[in-house]
C-alpha cells in the first residue's frame, strides 16, 4: 500500500482586474504564498506577519487591491439580493465580474455558501 501524498491546503483567491491584464480569476493560493505575498516589499521595521495572523495583515494589506479573498461572502450576499431583485448598477457589475473569475478559472462555486 503506497503513501498518499496530501495537497497543501489552499485558500481561493479572486484577481482583480489591472491595467495591464483585464482578466479575472480564481487562484488556489497556499497558506506561504498569501504570508509572502502579505510582507513583500516591507521595510526592516516591518514585523512580518505569519501563519496565526495571516488574516488581518491580508485584510489591512492585500485585500482589495488587486486580489480579493472574500469574494464568496460577496457573491452570496449579491445573490440575495439578486433574487429579491433590488441590486444597484454597481452590485450588479460586482456580481457579473465574480460570476466571470469563476467561470473564467473553472471554479466551482460552493453554494449553498454559509457565512
């Protein structure tokens, strides 16, 4: 009997448009990446965050920028309101563009979503 080998746990992330690259996707990013990506470019007095508080520095310092991780949450809240049909021209868009970062990467959206 041979050895599974596990796959590092993963965390999806959402691209967000640039300049340089219209393209939105859904990225599996590992737990170092997202700790690399939080302290790169940072001064020497910069305290780098880690694995235990990953979540607040993504939150204070990558999160909206050009990646989103928390783009489930949105998706569920604009589907609510998508279904009671009181969505603004902005929701909607915001709506359209997740609902193309999932299809563009093959995503499969996980719904019913919980918060």
């Amino acid at each position: 009997m041979g050895v599974t080998e596990r796959k590092p746990y993963t965390i999806p992330v959402m691209t967000l448009r640039t300049y340089e690259d219209d393209r939105v996707e859904i990225q599996q990013w590992t737990l170092e990446s997202i700790v690399e990506e939080i302290n790169t470019g940072r001064s020497n007095q910069w305290t780098p965050y880690n694995k235990s508080d990953w979540k607040e520095g993504w939150d204070q310092w990558v999160d909206g920028e050009f990646y989103s991780r928390h783009f489930l949450r949105e998706l569920y809240q604009l589907t609510q309101l998508e279904q009671s049909q009181v969505l603004s021209d902005e929701q909607k868009k915001k709506y359209s563009t997740i609902v193309e970062a999932c299809n563009n990467s093959g995503f499969e959206i996980p719904f019913p979503y919980v918060i």
